[in-house]
C-alpha cells in the first residue's frame, strides 16, 4: 500500500509521488493542513477532525495496537496520505459503516489549498481524486461508498461529483436550546412502555431501523442484525472511552406490545462537565409520529442532570413530520449536508481464450476419442445373452432345411425292391 504507479493524477506521475498509510510523523503535518483548510472555507467538520487528531497523538501507539487485530475499533486508524516530495499534499480517512464492511463511509478529505495548479488542472481536484480513487482500488470488499459534504462546499462537492457521488439525502442538524430543553423536561413523558436496550432487543431495532428510511436507503446503508449488537469487548471500550472522554451514554426504546415491535428509539451522549454540546439520536416509526414529543421531553429530562448546552439532532429529507415539529419548537438549523454515495465494482481478470485457428482436424478427432476402452453396460450384455439361444434355434432350422431333397425323397418313399419283394 506504498504507492499505485497506474493511478493517473499528479500523487503519481512521480516516482517520488506517493499514497501510504499515515505515520506518526505526519500528524504535525496534517494537523496544519486540517487548519489552513478550516480558514480556507470555513468546514465545521475540519474543526471536530483537529480535535480527533489530537486525540490521536495522545493515544497513537494504543490505536496502532489495536488496528492490528479485529475489534470495535479496529478502523478508527484508516487513514493515507499523498506525499510529494517529502511533502503531505493530501489526507483521506475511510471507516467502514456496516459490521459487513459492505458499505464504507469517506469520513474526512483533506487536500493542501497551496498545491501548485498543473497545467490547465486544479490540483486539489487532482489529489482529492488521486486519493478516493486509491481507496477504491485497496478496499475490495467495499461495495459501496457514503460520504456527507456541507452544501456550501463547492469545491468539496465537484470533487465528489466528479468521482461519481450521487445525491442520496439531505440531511439538516438542529441545535435546540438549553433553555428549551429546560421547558421540554417540564413536561411528563407518557411513555408506558419504555425500555433499555441490550442485545436481546437486536431484531426489534432491525426491524424499526428497516421501517424508518426508503428503499434505496437502506440498501445502501445495507445494515444487518450483527450492527445492532454490542460485544463484550466493544462493552467494555466504550465505557473505557466515555470515562476518559466524560461522557454518557444512555439508550432506550418504545415497545408496542399488540404488534410486539419498537416504534420509537432515542439514544443521547452526553457530555458531563459541559465543555461541549450533547449529541442525541432519534429514530421514530413513520406510523407513529406523535412519538416526536414525548422521545424529546424524555431526552431533556436525561440531559437536565448534566450542565446546561445545547442538545443536537439531525432530520432527513424524508422525515418531514421531525423537521415540521423542530421547526415549531425553536430549534435552530446550524448546518445542512448532502448524503452521497456510490457503488464499486472491480473487474475480474479473464482468462485467455485457446485460439482454434491452428488445430488441424486430425487433432480434433483425436480429442474426441474416449481416454479408455468403453465398458458395456448391462443392457447390452444382457442383449448379448438374450440373442444367443435364438441364434441357436434358427442355425438348426437351417441345417435340417440344408438337407438334399434326395435324402428326404429316399427315406419318404418305399423302394422297388421292397415292394416286389412283398408280392
């Protein structure tokens, strides 16, 4: 994974031009990259990768560690590089979405604003697409690819257009208040059956999950029951990473007990000493949309014992009653994205086909002759034995029919000489 000399973009034209694997001595230098592209044009999400990144530095050796063999967090290393002369001109973080690893999502492009234009080419076009098209070409088992880009991003999105990213969803993130989660937990949730999930409770959230986005959502997203299941190992990691992190996770799920399935699920990481906002997830059956806000009283009343900042959530397109209900309760919009995704399939290599234009035709018939001597079936032998006795039969009826008339007339017809002897 050094280098793809057939790759046709600036990363490759040079032999001293190379995509790798990311080291530990690249972090300073992507570290700068990540800020000078924040300046550039303003990405939130270069802002959360800077954090990432020095979370990264800290635990280097243990992330190292651990992507070397399977577990939960595995691919939180998954990062190249493009080096040019001795120089980061790009970085691109993938991870893979599903527990299949069927479906990976490109987390983070990251490409040098100051790279010299090359003839008529940007070339951060040329790099970007240097990089995306390397991860397509190691990953094999990835057979579709998602991405989220800020709207705004121009630049961002004509280098996934020109990739063959296709529009997939919009999404929207609302930021909701402290002082409305305040007015929210006033209000007593009715949620009777409300529950805490375990893994026992896998094939329910499946099945809400399957029921709450279209079809070719899900298909791309390609979830199954392994995704809604926690390990022992990935246990025992996460309360690791929440105690270091000091943060909480708390779950739960509306359960219909007539149907016996959920129709609503909430999930809220929050953040103890309030250094940052609470991030909460929302999944509602389409069918039961007066879940909206009752899940959201719950979530506020969860995050009123951490201090007060700002709980956010994320709509789709196609969940318009959420969006109609944000809207109505004051929360602000702080950013929209275009989901993108796009499927990959490699080519197998063909074998040869023979050439027939110089076999002559006693090397054909030669080939169709059998290997062996045949062996004779069992209706055949039994034929073979069937005939004899009939054969037999009919060489006797000749060999009486083969007599001279002489002899036949001889024996039939007295003599002369008897005859005058009897008188």
């Amino acid at each position: 994974m050094a280098s793809v000399p057939n790759m046709t973009s600036p990363v490759s034209d040079n032999a001293k031009n190379v995509i790798r694997a990311v080291q530990y001595r690249d972090l300073e230098a992507i570290e700068s990259l990540a800020l000078e592209a924040t300046e550039a044009d303003g990405n939130s999400s270069s802002v959360g990768f800077v954090r990432q990144l020095q979370q990264l530095r800290r635990w280097y050796g243990l992330l190292k560690f651990l992507s070397w063999f399977p577990n939960p967090y595995q691919y939180n290393f998954c990062m190249y590089v493009a080096e040019a002369f001795q120089q980061i001109r790009g970085l691109i973080k993938v991870s893979p979405f599903n527990r299949a690893r069927s479906t990976w999502r490109v987390e983070q492009v990251l490409v040098d604003p100051n790279a010299p234009q090359l003839g008529n080419r940007s070339a951060s076009l040329e790099i970007g697409s240097g990089l995306l098209r390397y991860c397509f070409e190691t990953i094999w088992e990835a057979r579709t690819w998602i991405l989220e880009v800020n709207i705004h991003h121009q630049s961002t999105l004509a280098l996934y257009r020109q990739n063959g990213f296709q529009p997939l969803a919009q999404l929207t993130y609302w930021a909701i208040a402290p002082e409305v989660i305040a007015e929210l937990a006033e209000h007593e949730p009715d949620l009777p059956n409300l529950l805490p999930v375990s893994n026992a409770e896998a094939q329910l959230l499946y099945q809400l999950d399957t029921a709450s986005m279209p079809p070719l959502v899900r298909q791309v997203f390609d979830r199954h029951l392994q995704d809604f299941k926690t390990s022992f190992v990935g246990a025992l990691l996460s309360q690791i990473q929440q105690w270091f992190t000091h943060t909480e996770v708390v779950r739960g799920y509306v359960f219909e007990p007539q149907r016996k399935a959920a129709i609503g699920y909430f999930q809220v990481k929050m953040c103890r000493n309030g250094d940052r906002a609470h991030e909460g997830e929302l999944t509602v059956h389409p069918a039961y949309t007066d879940l909206y806000p009752e899940l959201l009283a719950q979530m506020a009343r969860i995050v009123q014992e951490c201090p007060p900042q700002l709980l956010q959530l994320a709509s789709a397109d196609y969940q318009s009653e959420r969006e109609e209900y944000l809207e109505q309760l004051g929360a602000e919009r702080i950013e929209h994205t275009l989901l993108m995704s796009r499927s990959v399939w490699h080519k197998l290599r063909e074998a040869k086909p023979v050439s027939l234009e110089g076999l002559q035709l006693s090397e054909v018939l030669q080939g169709l002759q059998p290997a062996r001597t045949p062996v004779p079936s069992r209706i055949a032998w039994w034929k073979s034995i069937s005939k004899k006795p009939h054969v037999a039969a009919k060489m006797d009826k000749s060999g009486s029919a083969s007599a001279s008339p002489s002899s036949i007339s001889k024996e039939a017809k007295p003599s002369s000489e008897s005859l005058g002897a009897k008188d």
